[in-house]
C-alpha cells in the first residue's frame, strides 16, 4: 500500500475550493486550512462513505423485532415481579404461577436471541441485494408482529385456563 499525503492535507485540499458544509452546525467550510470548524468547534475528518448503503430494511427489521421485545420484556418483568409478591404472602411459588411466568420469560428470550442474530450479521445482511433485503426485512418484521399477536393470545388465554383474568 503506497502512502499518500497525510489527510489533514487532503481534507485542506478539498475545502479549498468546494463549498462544503460543516456536519454539524451546516457552515460553509469553504478555505477552511485546520480540522476543527471554526463556527462550532467540531473536530472534522475526512472520509469514505457510501451511497449503496441503504438502512431502511434493516431499520425495519430491527425495529419489527425491538417493539414487540420491548413490550413482552416489560410485561415479563411485571409478571415477575407481581409473581414474587404472590409468593411471598402466599408461602412459595405455585406450579400455575411458575407456568404463567415460562410462556413470556421464552418468548423474551426467544426475541432477544433473534434480535442479536440480526445485529450481529448486520453486514451480512447490508451486503445482499435490496430485494433481499426487502424479503428478509418483511419476514422478521412479521415474526416479530407474530409472536406478539401470539403472546397476547396465550396470554389471555392462559388467563382463563388458570382461572385469572389479565
């Protein structure tokens, strides 16, 4: 790899003659000779992007599964937390409590394993086709929306079967 002129200078370069806006506070950066705007004081770098990058799919995949842990997460720890109050004027934990708590404690830990798959191949998934993208994008979000639908299902259900109105 061949060096080229450090990027303070390449940044200095471009300024010179672009009418570039700070990222920051929108200031024209146009002769600008340092790294740091002198309107806000933002440091500046200069660097590669790309346009093919779209996040949209991935936002909406991400955010079909995040809404719907978000709510059984917090349904779950009330559950618990109502669970334990129970038990302790009660005397201990009864199999009919233990079972209400197992159904959004899998769920919640289903989700949050589904969720970390998706960030963690988060390149994967930026690297392939939009359509794909789309397709992938649409599956998660539905079995986000899925599994909700079907927790809120069993959960009232379940409500009735144990004698408990929720």
């Amino acid at each position: 790899m061949t060096k080229g002129p450090p990027r303070d200078d390449l940044l200095s370069t471009l300024l010179g003659g672009s009418d570039v806006s700070c990222p920051v506070c929108a200031y024209n950066l146009r002769g600008l000779n340092s790294t740091t705007c002198p309107e806000c004081g933002a440091s500046l770098q200069l660097q590669v992007g790309s346009s093919d990058l779209k996040l949209g799919p991935w936002l909406v995949a991400l955010l079909g599964l995040a809404l719907p842990l978000g709510f059984v997460g917090l349904h779950t720890l009330f559950t618990g937390a109502v669970m334990i109050v129970i038990a302790k004027t009660q005397g201990g934990f009864s199999a009919g409590t233990l079972r209400l708590l197992l159904l959004p404690a899998t769920l919640t830990i289903a989700y949050v394993l589904v969720l970390w798959r998706l960030i963690r191949r988060r390149r994967k998934f930026w690297a392939r086709p939009r359509a794909a993208q789309r397709r992938s994008a649409f599956i998660y979000a539905i079995l986000g929306i899925g599994l909700l639908l079907l927790y809120v299902a069993a959960r009232w259900l379940g409500g009735f079967y144990f004698g408990l109105r929720m």
